[in-house]
C-alpha cells in the first residue's frame, strides 16, 4: 500500500493496472484502493495548494511540539 501511495505521489504518470492488481492480490478491496487513492491524491492537493500560495507551517510544527507541552 506504502508503495502505490508513494508512486502515485512521485510519478502519478507512471501507475499501471499492475500497481492495482498488486494491492489486490494483497487482499485489498476495490473500494479499499479507491480509498488509498483518494487519500494520497488529497495530501498531494493541499501540500501543492500550500506550497503554491506560499502557506508556511505554523510555529508549533516548526519548532518542535516539545515546546508547546
């Protein structure tokens, strides 16, 4: 699963049948797979919206959560 989330974020041009049919013959349902999609494919949006209008990281994920506790 690590694998295919991490291809479809790297190099989305490069998914195959083969990278679904590997998670399937993991036991992964078709829904399950749409599910990993989607999530991925939503972490690449907003990291990409961020990035595009210059959204930094709050000073609490900057700094370390140590500090704050």
């Amino acid at each position: 699963m690590l694998d295919y989330a991490a291809k479809l974020t790297r190099a989305p041009g490069d998914m195959t049948e083969g990278d679904i049919a590997r998670l399937r013959d993991c036991g992964f349902s078709d829904r399950a797979i749409l599910d990993i999609a989607q999530v991925a494919a939503y972490y690449a949006y907003v990291n990409r919206i961020a990035d595009g209008l210059g959204v930094s990281l709050e000073r609490y994920w900057s700094e370390g959560k140590e500090d704050y506790d």
